[in-house]
C-alpha cells in the first residue's frame, strides 16, 4: 500500500470514528431491540464466555457483559482501534470488568480453541474479505454445541437508510451497480441460501432464522436525516459530491421528498427514524465438518 492509499485509509477511519462518537448512544438506543433479540437467541446467560466479532463501539458485547455477570467473560474484537476505544469507554462507564476488547481481523483470529460458548456478529459479516474464513475462525473459537448468531440486512427494497439516496441518485448520473454477491457489501448476505451456505461450509448447522425491522437513525424531519447520510458518507456520497453543485442540490431535494413520504409511517410525535429489515441467523457449532448438530 503506497503512503498515499495509507493516508486516505486513516484519514477515512479518523472520520467513521468521529461519526460514530457523534452518534453512537442514539443508534445503540435504537437498535437496543435487535441486540437484546441475539442474546436472546443466543441463550446468553450467567457464567458464559462470549465472543462478539466485529463489535465496533460493544454491540452486542456491552449487553452481553451485564447478562454473563461477574463470572463470565465477554471479548471484543474488531479491526478499528478507534471505535474499540468508544466500546471500552462505554463499560468503564457502566461498571463491567468482565469484558475486553482487542483489536483483531476475524479472518485469522487466534483467540483459543473452544474457548466460547456464544459468539455474536451484527453487520461485519457481509464486509469481510473472505466471510468463510471468518466463520472457520469463529468455529474453531467455539466449543462444540456452541451457538452463533449473525445480523445480515436484507434485500435493498426493504433497506432504506441503505438504498434510498443511491436510488434518487440513480436519476441523475450512472450509478455503478451494487457489490456482486461474493464481493464485500452491505447487502452481500441479503440472500440467506447464501449465507446458510457458508456456514454450513464453516462447520454450522443453521438452526433459525428470524427478521426484525429496525431502525438506526432518530431525527426531527427528512432534512436532518439528509444530514446523517451525508455524514455517514461512503461510495453514494462520493458519487454525488462529482455532481455540479446545482445537481447536488436537486439530488438533494428529491431525496428529502422520498424521505417524507418513507418517514411518515415512523414519526413518533416530534421525531421521525429511518433503518430497515435485519435477518437474524442462529447456528450452532458441529463438533467436526460433516458431524451433526447437538440439537437434532
């Protein structure tokens, strides 16, 4: 990687940080059903050992600390250091010393052999370079019978804060087509055959799966949503900032009256959200590849 490329890379995490910072405890608050709904399936409880896996500023791992209590032990890990640090602040926060967090790629993680009874990945999945090795890895983390439970967003249509400004700005300039399927993305895993797949391929067998509508972002109007997308940034925004001015402007328009007609069915009084569909898939560790799952 020239300097150059390196630069651009900290200088984009160094914003994601910034973002989240900004943002973290609203987006926590709101997706508090979805965290509470893996434990849940997880069977997270006293005494347990759990691993979160691309667990960005703690969800689910924070959670997951207060449910496995003092006697139990809850790791963390992603690849940014910067977001680790919102996620280690949180538990000093709230008391936990049953909890850490390492930066580590999930794709050749060492954290010990059966050492987990629970590992949990909410959205870091789907933009891993090689999904299946991470699974592998996370396989071997597990102890047989253990169960993991993953987070996936679903097909575009029914993912808004995703798919909306690409779709307006699709009106406006050619618009290069989504991440193929085998490719990193956000919608990578929308298909579950595909998903199911690799875990079956990764030593799991697919136990459940379950869709629950959740929402990421709380703002007063479509304006201020406008405002966390273009903060959120990404490959959308980048396409738009090549616009002439008055071109961004009308993008910008017409984005705002799709917004108001998606957000009205969420306004809560004062405030409106914007989020979409997450698939949640439960699996459970097979003792060897080809084995069969404890609970058949």
């Amino acid at each position: 990687m020239s300097d150059t490329s390196r630069e651009e890379q900290e200088a984009a995490r160094a914003r994601m940080v910034g973002f989240w910072r900004h943002y973290d405890a609203m987006e926590a608050r709101l997706s508090r059903p979805l965290t509470e709904r893996m434990l849940d399936l997880a069977g997270v409880s006293p005494r347990m050992h759990v691993l979160d896996v691309a667990c960005g500023r703690g969800e689910p791992a924070v959670p997951a600390a207060h449910r496995v209590g003092p006697r139990g032990r809850v790791l963390g890990i992603d690849l940014v250091d910067g977001v680790l640090e919102i996620a280690r602040e949180r538990a000093r926060r709230e008391g936990l010393e049953n909890i850490a967090f390492q930066v580590a790629d999930a794709e050749t993680l060492d954290v010990g052999a059966r050492a987990f009874d629970v590992a949990t990945l909410r959205w870091g999945l789907m933009y891993m370079r090689e999904p299946e090795r991470a699974l592998t890895s996370i396989h071997r983390a597990l102890k047989p019978g253990g169960v993991l439970v993953i987070a996936s967003w679903a097909e575009p249509a029914r993912v808004p804060w995703a798919s909306l400004a690409r779709g307006v700005l699709e009106r406006y300039r050619e618009v290069p087509p989504l991440p193929r399927a085998d490719e990193p993305g956000v919608f990578r895993h929308a298909d579950p055959a595909r998903l199911e797949a690799a875990l079956q391929g990764s030593g799991f067998s697919v136990e459940a799966s379950e869709e629950l509508e959740v929402p990421i972002v709380e703002a007063r109007d479509a304006r201020d949503i406008v405002t966390w997308i273009r903060q959120l940034g990404g490959p959308v925004m980048k396409l738009v900032g090549e616009l002439p001015e008055p071109q961004q402007r009308a993008w910008e328009a017409e984005l705002i009256m799709e917004l108001e007609l998606e957000l009205e069915r969420s306004r809560a009084g004062d405030t409106v959200t914007l989020g979409g569909v997450t698939r949640l898939t439960l699996a459970t560790a097979i003792a060897a590849h080809g084995g069969k799952s404890p609970r058949e």
